[in-house]
C-alpha cells in the first residue's frame, strides 16, 4: 500500500499556478510560430531631432544713410506742413481775415533741410529694429518770412525773436534757423530703410510759428486799405528881408508941364477951274 504524501493548501496553490503559467506561454509561443513574417510585429522608436533655424540679424541703418536722411526731410516738411496750417487757421480766425494756404505751402516747400553731425544714442529698444540718432537741423526758410515774422513778433508780441530762439537752444543766422539737438530714429520697416521725427521738437514747432505769423502778416496787410498820402503842410512864411541900402540919386529937375499942340488949320478950299468950250466941228464940202 502506497502512501501519498497530503499537500498542504497553499502549496497546492503554487502547484496549480505554475502549472496554468506553463500552459500559456507554450500557447503563446505556439502562436507566435504560427504567425507569418509580414504579421509579426515590429517595435520601432522613432527618434525625434530638434532643428534649430537661425533667423537673419535685423539690418542696422546709420543715422546718415542717404535714404533715411532724405526721407527724413520730407518727414520735417510734412511735419511743418501740418503745425503751420494749425497755427495759421487759429490767427486767421482770431482777426477774421482770409489767409491763402497755396501761399504758405508754397514757403514750406522753398525751405532747405539739412542734416549733419549725426550720431545714435543708447536706446532702450530690446529688438535693436530702430535706432535713435542725434544731429544738427538747419532750416533754411524765405527771407521775407523771416522779416515778416520779426516785425510780428517786436510790434504785437514784444518780443525779440533771435532771443526767443537762444533760450531753446536754437540760433537764428540770417534766415537760417539751426538746433543741435534734433533727434529722430531709423530704422528697418517691410525691407526698406526708414527715418522718423521723434516726438515734436521746438525747432520745428518755432519755425512753424514763424511761417504762420508772416502769412498772418501779409493776409493782414493786403485786407486793409492802402493808406492815403497825408497832405503836405504849408510851408511857413519866410521873414521879410530887410531891403539893402542903395545909393541916393541925385534930385531930378520937375517935370515940365505938357505943351498943347497947335490945333492945325484948315486948307482954303480952291476955285475949280473953268469949263472949256467944245470945238465945233467943220462943215464938209458938198461933191458935185
């Protein structure tokens, strides 16, 4: 008589499990076998690579490119263009005349713009698109403006223009008004370069005024009426002159009285001569 050995409950646990685990992995690798190349499965690691693409360094423009500084010009133009129409229209109303704008745009269009000295300052822009820059402006405005504007300014406002000037740094030579302290920024914009006015600067603010006030002054003078010639006044009279010493003539003799003239007499009438008698004539012979 054989005596099995008695299992205890968990190791017939463990018994039972591994014997289920052999059992699926022969089915597993049954299946596998079974299975064809092209259904075979293929784990594949894709592996990711960063590429980093270097964007082109923003072009730097010089505050003195040529292309900047001349649409820097027209940027002061324009400027001046706007200030100038602003003041001119308040004046105008003010003293209800009529002012032509052809007139002063015409001034504005005649006035030289020069940029020199420039150089950039330090800038707080992170991007270094636009840079700010620093130079000396000089306008050069029409001469009869400036003594329009001068006469404006001693007659109406009391003021010294030239000194007005000096105390915002600005010099006036001749007609031409020059500032040191002009800035504006350039810069970068859709591949072109580019240059603006920074802000609104006294120098062009001043030389507007200038060119208000002297169309203000010449629309003033021609709605008044020409001033009529004041008479000439009499001329006073001049002081007698004492009349000279002349030598005293010797006495003339008086005047004789006039003597009649003899009254003539008349002519004897004369005696007319005697008639004289006709002669007869003579008596004709008788013809036989």
């Amino acid at each position: 008589m054989i005596t099995r050995p008695k299992i205890s409950s968990p190791q017939l646990k463990h018994s039972l499990w591994s014997t289920l685990g052999i059992s699926v992995c022969a089915s597993l690798l049954l299946t596998a076998c079974n299975k064809t190349p092209e259904e075979s499965e293929v784990e594949v690691v894709e592996t990711e690579e960063t590429v980093v693409v270097e964007e082109p360094a923003e072009q730097v423009v010089a505050c003195d490119d040529q292309v900047a500084v001349s649409q820097l010009s027209n940027a002061v133009r324009s400027s001046l263009n706007k200030q100038t129409e602003t003041l001119l229209t308040t004046y105008a109303n003010r003293a209800e005349v009529t002012v032509d704008m052809a007139s002063a745009k015409s001034a504005i269009g005649s006035i030289l713009v020069d940029v020199a000295n420039s150089q950039a300052l330090p800038s707080d822009d992170a991007s270094g698109s636009m840079t700010t820059c620093r130079a000396s402006l000089s306008l050069t405005l029409p001469n009869e403006d400036v003594q329009r504007a001068k006469n404006v300014y001693d007659s109406i406002e009391g003021e010294d223009l030239t000194a007005k000037l000096a105390d915002m740094n600005i010099s006036l030579n001749n007609n031409m008004v020059v500032s040191d302290s002009f800035t504006y920024v350039v810069g970068m914009q859709g591949g072109q370069a580019v240059a603006k006015v920074a802000g609104q600067p006294d120098v062009t603010r001043t030389v507007a005024d200038i060119l208000a006030k002297s169309q203000f002054k010449k629309a003033l003078d021609a709605s008044r009426p020409a001033p009529v010639a004041p008479a000439q006044p009499a001329r006073p009279a001049q002081p007698a002159q004492p009349s000279q010493s002349r030598p005293q003539a010797s006495p003339q003799p008086p005047a004789q009285p006039a003597q009649p003239k003899p009254t003539p007499k008349p002519a004897p009438a004369q005696p007319a001569p005697p008639q004289q008698p006709k002669p007869e004539p003579a008596p004709q012979p008788e013809q036989t």
